[in-house]
C-alpha cells in the first residue's frame, strides 16, 4: 500500500486552511469556538497560519472542566 502525503504551506488560503482541518465546517468552528483568527497580509488575501490551526485542533483535544456557579459547592 501506497500512502500520499501532502506538503502543506506555511500560509493557508481559507479554501485550502478548511481542507487541511477536514472541511468548512470545522474550520468555522475552530473560528467561533476557538478565536482562530486570519492572518491578512492585504485586504483581498486572506491567509490562516497553520501552526494557529494546529493550536487550535490541539485544544480540541484538551478537556475542559465545566465552572461551578458560585452557590454551588
């Protein structure tokens, strides 16, 4: 068997930065949930790092503990 692997830019256009995360919709939740924020470097050139994406996927995978609301104990 014969595995292909990609070289991915450093610089990720949002088309190619949502197929790098597995499709638009985790893309937009990484943005909503996580803060991912684009890197512009012009107005009309959008552009995600992906090491902020990795970040982002990353805590992900880090389990959060629910706050405890002040009367509870």
């Amino acid at each position: 068997m014969t595995i292909v692997t990609r070289s991915w830019p450093r610089l990720l256009h949002p088309e190619d930065a949502a197929d790098y995360v597995g499709g638009k919709a985790n893309l937009s939740h990484l943005i909503e949930a996580h803060g991912l924020k684009p890197v512009r470097q012009h107005k009309s050139n959008t552009v995600y790092d992906i090491r902020d994406l990795d970040t982002a996927i990353d805590a992900l995978k880090t389990p959060t503990k629910p706050k405890k609301k002040p009367n509870e104990s």
